[in-house]
C-alpha cells in the first residue's frame, strides 16, 4: 500500500475551479472518481492527518498511489464528466448499483402490417406503444397471457409468422385460442389491427368499458342457455379483473413518477424504486449495494439518480416527477441534468404530506425488509466463500489474499476448431463481464499445451508491456485524455488456475516467466483425481474431499470448461455450415442466410425440394435445383440451425 503523502500534488498545482478527479492505484486502476466545486480544496482534505480520515476513505487513498484532475467549466458539466467516468472505470471505491439492466416494457408494434405485443428493452422506435416500466420482467408475461384469453393479438416473431404464412399453418398460439392467427387469414389485417388498439386502450386505463361488454355478452349467453360460451366469458372477465387489480390507482390519474427510497446500516444499502405511470404502480425494482463510501444519504441519492437515469433519455423514460427520501446533493446542477436529458423539465422533490408521502413510507418499508432478507440470504454464501479463499490461500502459501482468480481451459474436437477460455472470480463470486474467449489456430492449435500457451501469452502480453513501461499519469489532465480501451482485461489476477497437471501448469508457469511475470502465482486442477498441482513440485497438493477450496475451485474450472465448451461449439457450428451450404456455387452469404432464417435448419432445406426453395428471395429455378442437388448429394445427418 503506498503512503499518500508519496503522491501528494503541491497545493499550488490544483486549481481551484469545479472539476473532476480520479485517484489510481499501482496498477494503474482507477479506484475512485469525485467532483468538486473547489478541486483544490477537496483534494487537500485526502491527504490530512489519516487518524482523521473516515475507516473507506482511509483505505482510499493508501490503496491508491496517484491522483489525477481535471478542470471543467461548471458545476453541470463536472457531473456530467463524473457520470461518464463512472460508467467507464467502474471504480472500487465508489458507490455503485449493481443492476445494469435496462427497463422492459409492454410494446405493441403499431408500425406493422400485423401489430405484435412483446416485451422489449433498450430505445424506442417510432410507431409502437409503451406501457411500462415493469419490474419484473415475468409480471408482463403473465399480464400478457392473461389478456390473450380476451384479446388474442399476435405475439410470434416475424421468422414464425413468415413460416406460418408459408406452410399455412398457425402455431400453437393460433391452435389455443390465444392468437388470432392472421398468418393464415383468419382475421383480416384491419380487424388485427382493431384487436390491437383495443389491447391498448385497456392498457391505457380504459379496462370498466370492455369488463361491462363481458359481461353483457356473458348474461346474453346465459339467457340463451349457451352455458359453455357464457362459463368462457366469465372466465375472461375474472383475468381482465386480474390484470386490472394489479394496475389499481394509488395516486391521481395523471401522475408519472418515480419513487424512491433506501435503507442502510454500516455495510449495505438497500435501494427500491416504484414506477408509477397514470397513477398506477406499473413496476417496482430493487437492489442491495456495499457502502464504500462513508457519505451521508443526500450523495446516495445523487449518485442513484445518476446511474439509474445516466443511459436513458427521453419523455417516455425519465418521469416528470422524482420522488426521494432526502433532497440530493447538488440538487439544482441534477436537476438540469436530468432535465437536459429528458427534454422536459423534470422535477427532484421530498414528499412532505398526502398520498405521495404515504407511498413513500411503503417504499421505504421494502427497502428496509429487502436488506433484512438479503443479509438473511447472504450471511451463509458469505462465510463459507471466505473460508474458502483463505483454505485455498493457506493451502497453496500465497502471501497476499485471494481477491481475484482466473482460469483457463482448452476445448477442441480432435484438434480443430480450438478454443481457449478464461473465467474470472472476484470475492468467490463470477465476475462474467470479465470472461474471455480466444480462438487458437495454426501452430499453437497442435496440442493442449501449445494452446495453452497460446491463450496465456495473448492474455498477459499487455500487462508484462504495461508493467515494463512502469508509467502513472498524476496531476492534471484533459478530458479527452481517456485511457484507450478498457485497462481492466490488463489487471493482474492473485492466483492463475488452468485446467490440467503437471504439463499444463510448466507451460504456464514458463508463459509467465517469459513475460517477466513469474511472481503470479500458478497452479493446475487434474481431472482424475482432482490433485492441485504447483510449479516444479513433484507431489500435487491433496486437499481434503470435504474442502471448501477444493470445491471453489472445482466450480471455477468446471465454468472454465463450461464457457470453452460453448465457444468451441459455436465455431463447429459455423463450421458445418460451412460444409454444408458454402459448397454450393452460386450461394453467397446473403442468400444462405436468407435460406437459414427461411427453414430454420439445413435439414429442412433438404427436405423442401426445389419447387419450394424458390420461396425465398434471390433463389430462382436454376439456383434452387444447384441447391438441391448439392444438398442430396452431401447426404443427410447435418442438422445446423440458424
């Protein structure tokens, strides 16, 4: 750990306008990003007496080992940077959310010929209607399949209507009553299309109109002793009920807001947000994130609003009206921030009395029972993950403790399309994002340990460059003088793990040696008898069955295996295609892909006959015969998927 006061910038050279400052560490990993209306004067208050340091902040800069600035116009554009550099380095020592999915949505395709309902994530297209958010994701499939009994709307991709209409055949859907079915004309596009706005208009709120027809319909049947068309009825009636219960007003009709809340202790914090659209609870999401920072709950809320509105933009996805238990830090600059992105004026504000208030304390009353069972959850996971990376640390002798481990693993179909991977854990958690493939070829594909080599090599190669320039930027930077690409792939691992013995592990071991790496730490997992195996011993480690590092590392080498094996599939895949359609003169990417999507497999393409491979656009006569003749010729068992 190195001594603040190593890295300390003369007072003089710190400007005192507002801007943006990052702290690295000897790696050259940034660790923590802040703002600052008096970059001078904020930066001073890092490198005080460090008795006087809150516990977070102390390990904060004794962790890193540079610090770096940079001065920007005003308050609003220091967030907006301090956002963006967030996002990007994803820095230890900030709070961060950790839920990075986007919001999905009810859409239903107005902008086509047939309008489908889905439920979709990311931009909004011109044309389809949104209803949402929803949270989660499952509560808008049941509210989906709910409606379908009244409304029958189409739901099928555009590959799966296309197909229908071609073999003129409905799917399941169209079979149970729960679609339509205008792939093969059994309703007309405009009656489709008036399916569909009603879907909507019930969506929209309009829910009494279409229950009091129900039921008019169902007292009809009744009266006429059509007792099996009425009992149907009633059943709709009772899933319109449904889906309405669940979309009950709790605030006036024409509020669109969002409301959130936290609760924390020492450690975590618990964040809920309920989505609220025409005055009716649409969505409700949560999460739980560490406190690594000892900052009070107006920053919590600033930096909340930040990362959950960062990446959205538009009416539609931020709401006009942001509710919080506490009035954020830098509540004006946020304001127009978030503003700026809707392009609308949105408002921050405190709920005092009233409806709004009383929703707010539920809120805070889920948050609250949300931390209670995630520590309820967590507390076993977490102790028996430390026990195993210190077992695993004892076993192996290992100095510094195990927060990061990578492992590797070869998959390859006698010896062709190899493919090497790489799974990180972080804290005995998967850390996927990190996860890498590496496709191996020529000389290096010969054996295992060559591509292993291979992999390693690729892997550690920028590392060994980086830590031979030994170079970290400290002092004041621009902001454009963005690191180029993510440095987080260069990170050195506390313990490498391959999937092998004795020859896999001198590979790697000579791998590091080679690139000045030699001080990480290497061993390998052998299959059979599950030895750990180290550089240079004759004798494997034995770790007792019931140990909790064995059983860590079995799961990190079974991911390993896992997420190679999937990469070599995918290759083989292509691979067969290859074989099977590239052959064919005349056949070009396009229109062999075209004939994928159209069939959906090689087999089915097969079997069609030429008559109907001319179905497919840019396929003639003379090119379908070619198709089916080479096709026949190759002979059956080929059954690649698009």
């Amino acid at each position: 750990m190195a001594d603040p006061r190593s890295y300390r910038p003369a007072p003089g050279e710190i400007s005192t306008s507002p801007g943006v400052y990052r702290f690295r560490d000897p790696d050259g990993r940034v660790v923590y990003v802040g703002k600052a209306k008096n970059l001078r004067a904020r930066l001073s208050s890092y490198f005080q007496d460090p008795s006087k340091l809150a516990t977070k902040t102390r390990t904060m800069v004794f962790t890193a080992s540079a610090v770096e600035w940079t001065v920007v116009g005003s308050e609003l554009e220091a967030l907006q940077l301090e956002y963006t550099w967030i996002k990007e380095y994803r820095p230890r020592f900030n709070i961060m959310y950790r839920d990075d999915k986007s919001y999905p949505y009810l859409a239903v395709t107005m902008n086509e010929q047939f309008p489908r309902v889905l439920v979709m994530r990311g931009d909004r297209k011109p044309g389809v209607k949104y209803f949402g958010p929803f949270h989660p994701a499952k509560a808008i499939r049941e509210t989906v399949d709910l409606m379908l009994r009244v409304f029958p709307v189409r739901t099928c991709s555009a590959s799966v209507f296309k197909r229908a209409r071609a073999q003129d055949r409905p799917c399941l859907l169209g079979y149970i009553g729960k679609c339509s079915a205008p792939c093969v004309g059994r309703i007309s596009p405009a009656e489709h299309r008036a399916l569909a706005q009603d879907f909507c208009d019930f969506m929209a709120g309009d829910a009494e109109r279409f229950v009091k027809e129900l039921e008019s319909a169902m007292a009809a049947a009744v009266e006429e002793l059509r007792f099996e068309e009425a009992a149907r009825l009633r059943d709709d009636i009772t899933a319109l009920r449904r889906v309405f219960e669940r979309n009950a007003v709790v605030l006036p009709e024409n509020t669109e807001a969002d409301v959130f809340a936290l609760h924390m202790d020492e450690l975590e914090v618990a964040v809920q947000v309920f989505h609220v659209r025409q005055g009716r609870i649409r969505g409700q999401r949560g999460w739980v994130m560490e406190r690594v920072e000892d900052v009070g709950q107006d920053v919590m809320v600033e930096e909340l609003l930040k990362q959950v509105y960062g990446d959205l933009g538009g009416t539609e996805r931020i709401p006009h009206e942001v509710l919080v238990p506490v009035e954020p830090s830098e509540a004006e600059q946020l304001t127009a921030w978030l503003s700026g992105l809707r392009g609308a004026r949105v408002q921050v504000r405190v709920p005092q009395r009233g409806a709004k208030a009383d929703l707010m304390e539920t809120v805070r009353e889920n948050a609250e029972m949300a931390l209670k069972l995630h520590k309820t959850r967590r507390s076993g996971d977490l102790t028996t993950r430390s026990a195993a990376l210190r077992e695993l640390q004892d076993a192996l002798g290992i100095d510094d403790p195990l927060l990061r481990i990578e492992c590797y693993d070869i998959s390859h179909s006698q010896g062709t399309n190899v493919v090497g991977s790489m799974v990180v854990v972080e804290d005995g958690l998967p850390k996927k994002k990190d996860y890498r493939r590496f496709n191996v070829t020529g000389e290096a594909a010969r054996d295992d340990t060559a591509s292993m080599k291979d992999v390693l090599r690729r892997r550690f190669a920028r590392m060994a460059k980086e830590r031979q320039e030994g170079v970290v930027v400290t002092g004041q930077v621009e902001a454009d003088e963005a690191d180029a690409g993510d440095r987080r792939f260069a990170y050195p691992p506390s313990l490498v793990v391959v999937d092998g013995g004795p020859p896999q592990v001198a590979a790697a071991a000579a791998v590091l040696e080679e690139l000045g790496l030699d001080d990480l730490p290497v061993v390998g997992l052998a299959k059979r008898l599950e030895e750990v195996w180290v550089p240079g011993d004759e004798f494997p480690v034995v770790l007792p069955r019931a140990s909790e590092g064995l059983y860590l590392l079995q799961r990190i080498r079974d991911e390993s295996h896992r997420f190679a094996i999937a990469g070599h599939r995918g290759r083989r895949t292509k691979a067969m295609t290859a074989s099977a359609l590239d052959a064919v003169p005349g056949l070009g990417p396009a229109r062999r892909q075209a004939l994928l999507t159209h069939f959906g497999s090689v087999e089915q393409i097969r079997a069609a006959g030429p008559e109907r491979l001319t179905e497919v656009a840019g396929i003639g006569p003379t090119l379908a015969q070619t198709v089916h003749a080479a096709l026949t010729a190759s002979g059956g068992g080929d059954t690649v998927r698009a």
